[in-house]
C-alpha cells in the first residue's frame, strides 16, 4: 500500500492516511477483503507513531471502509459507500491547487496549463 | 504515590552555567508508551535537560524522578533501564564493533543478544572493523544497537540525527517506532528536524532560552495553530492588531506588503468571528505544521 505524506499543506497525518487509504479503494487498487498491513509495519513503512495509524484504521472502520477479525488483521469492506461528490472534489482540488503553485512558480499561464492538460488527456 | 506511568517527573528545574540561565523552572511529565519530542534553538537547554535525566548534573533548583528514582543517586538502577544515543556517540576507538558489543553486554543483564545480531545484520555493520574505521552515520548505527539491544524502557535520544544522511536518519526514526510499538516502551528525544519530530512524536516540547514555550500533546499542538491573512485598511496597524487580537490567542503579527499575517493559538472559529467582527477581511486561513509554529513562535519570542 503506497501512502504518501506531504508535511507542508498542515493535514494532520492520520486525516491524510484515512483520505488516502479511501482513495486508493475508490480506484480500486485495494479491492474488497484485501489485507491492510497491520499497524506497526505501516507505521514502520511510512514513518509515523503507530498510534496515528491505529488512529486512522480505527476511523475509517467507523465510517464503514474496513473491518476487523479478531486474531487475523484489517481488510476492505467494500460496503463503503462511494466517495461524495464534495469528497471527490475535495481530493482532486487538492490537486489541482499544488499544480496550480508549480505552474505559478515555472511562470506557466493558466490557459497553456489548460491547453496541456487537454493534450495529455487525449493521449492514450 | 508515585503514578506508575508516569516514568519521568520534572518539578521546578532550574540551572544556570554562571550568569547563564540554562533551564528556568522546568516542570513536566512523560507517561509510558509515549514519543515525546524536546524541540528548541541550539543552547536552548534540551541536551542540558537530557543531562539532568542520565544523572550527569545535579539538579540545582527543583527534581528530577526517572522511573521514580533520582538519576543522580539511583543511577546504576535508573541507567539500566535507559537506551542512549547522543548527536557524537563517544565509542572507545580502538575496540572492533564485535569487541564494543560484548563489552558493552556485560554492563546489562537484559541484553538480548539476538537482538543485537538482529540489529547489526539490518544495519549491514561489519562487525571486525575497529570504530576508528567507521563513518559518521556507521558510528550512529552501532550507537542505536548499544542503545536498543537491551531492550530499554526508555530509549533516550539527544540530536541522534543530526548531520548524517537520509538511510541512517530513517534507522533511527524506525528505531523509535520499533521501540514505541513494544507495548508500554517509551521514547524522549531531542531534535531540531521538526518534520521527524511532527511525525513520531504524540507529545512536545519546545524549549526557548530555557524556558518552557509550549508543552502538549502533538495532536493538541498542530490542530490549535493557525495562520490568518488579512488584508490591511485605513483602520489597521500592527499595533493595535497585537492588542486587539491578544486575548485570542495571537502570538504573532507581521506585515507582507499590504497585508498582515497572524499566526493565532486558538479556536479557529472564535478566531475568525472575531477577526469579521472587526471588520477585517480574511484575504487566506490555514492550519501551521510544527516547522512553521517553530519559526513563528521563535521570532515572536525575539521580538523580531
């Protein structure tokens, strides 16, 4: 599971963890009944106190995104519902707003950014 | 009574060096199971304080208890409980890294000395090289495999990363989750690399000129610092800003060209009510990572 942290937007880590792990189930690379990696070694993996970590498994099994089995570990539900619209909008935004920063930084205009983006989009 | 989890106690600490005032009525907990991060300035007293907790200075004013005992009387029984790493581990040179393991073995009935194998294999260390042959970042990681190989209750880390490269920097942070994941192990380290601090920690300290300027949970720090950007009027001025917004939980003001940016401790939305009601005009909001309440509050202190 590839999570990765930006420490200079002020997300606290676990809210980017939850946001991440919701979007790497939207796009189906975690599928239904996948195993999550238990908590020390994703801690380990990325970095971060193990209670952050255990912080975010424990929300996103509250909203539904995973479930437990005693013994066994954390794995996808798949009965999450959907991302909300407000919630796709919220991550694709995020987005947007660093590439809007770089292109600001690299003195590339708004309209060849757009122009860009299309050309890349229609290459397959 | 002593509270079990409470592993460290500091009441009322104070020192000076001469004129110099190192630690100004330092008073704190640290509760098993916790990362608690010291940040602060060089000679702001964080490896003055790490001294007081290895029994090294004498407490002048005030007390030090460590796993309730004090480290200055106590300290062969507060020390073998203590795995410690400094920012220049000081290694007897001429032994190999084998020797230095075995010799320091004997010092604790606990070493586990698998462990230590263990440790010695991930950090890829040629075990028959002498210490005088070791890098920079070689030296760190047989200090972290002296400190760990034990294992202590209390890993006590003092700037162990700073100088050395990304690899060992992340040994050294994986050592202190691989601790701290062991149920009721507990770390206290100093750094002034507030990203890894950020990262790990679930508790702060940040130190200025000895004193105490913040003390709280991680969680509690980050989620209460924010900065607002205003744009300035004909009624504005830095001024009477600082006072008007004091009571708010404002500790810093600076002016950007024609704007003001304030960096508040605080409940964003009274903040921000607060802010309107004045008819000021939020032009940007956002929360601050712990690199930017450092600088923040660093440059307030100084009145800069």
């Amino acid at each position: 599971m590839d999570i990765h942290l930006n420490q200079n937007d002020g997300v606290p880590v676990y809210l980017q963890i939850i946001n991440q792990v919701k979007h790497l189930v939207s796009s189906k690379r975690l599928v239904t009944d996948q195993e999550l990696p238990a908590i020390r070694v994703l801690a380990e993996q990325i970095l971060v106190n193990p209670n952050t970590v255990a912080r975010a498994y424990r929300e996103l099994e509250i909203a539904g995104w995973l479930y437990k089995k005693r013994g066994a570990g954390t794995f996808v539900s798949g009965k999450a519902s959907p991302l909300s619209d407000s919630e796709r909008n919220r991550i694709i935004d995020e987005k947007i707003k660093g590439l809007l920063a770089e292109a600001r930084q690299m003195d590339i205009s708004i309209t060849s950014l757009i122009n860009r983006l299309k050309e890349l989009s229609l290459k397959k | 009574m002593q509270n079990v989890n409470i592993i460290l106690q500091i009441k009322n600490l104070s020192r000076t060096f001469g004129e110099q005032i190192a630690l100004n009525n330092i008073s704190l907990d640290v509760k098993k199971g916790q990362v608690f991060g010291i940040v602060g300035e060089n000679g702001a007293g964080k490896t003055t304080l790490i001294k007081h907790l290895l029994g090294q200075y004498i407490a002048q004013q005030g007390s030090v208890r460590l796993f309730g005992l004090d480290p200055v009387e106590s300290p062969e029984k507060v020390l073998a409980k203590i795995g410690y790493l400094s920012e220049e581990p000081e290694l007897p040179a001429w032994m190999t890294v084998k020797e230095l393991i075995n010799y320091t073995s004997a010092f604790y009935p606990n070493w586990d000395h698998q462990y230590a194998s263990e440790l010695t294999d991930i950090f890829a260390l040629q075990i028959n090289k002498r210490i005088s042959e070791l890098s920079k970042g070689q030296k760190a990681r047989v200090g972290l495999v002296l400190a760990q190989a034990h294992r202590p209750e209390l890993l006590l880390l003092d700037e162990p990363s700073s100088g050395l490269d990304p690899n060992v920097r992340r040994d050294i942070l994986s050592a202190i989750i691989k601790t701290v994941s062991d149920e009721g192990k507990t770390v206290i380290f100093s750094s002034h690399l507030l990203e890894e601090v950020e990262r790990v920690s679930d508790h702060l300290m940040m130190l200025d000129s000895g004193e105490i300027m913040l003390l709280d949970s991680m969680e509690n720090v980050l989620s209460s610092h924010h900065r607002l950007v205003i744009k300035e009027n004909d009624n504005s001025d830095l001024k009477q800003l600082k006072e008007q917004f004091l009571s708010f939980g404002l500790f810093n003001c600076v002016k950007n060209s024609n704007e003001f940016v304030l960096d508040f401790s605080g409940d964003q939305k009274t903040i921000e009510k607060s802010i309107t009601d004045s008819s000021l005009e939020i032009v940007s909001h956002r929360k601050l990572s712990l690199n930017d309440i450092f600088v923040s509050r660093s440059q307030a202190n100084k009145g800069v």
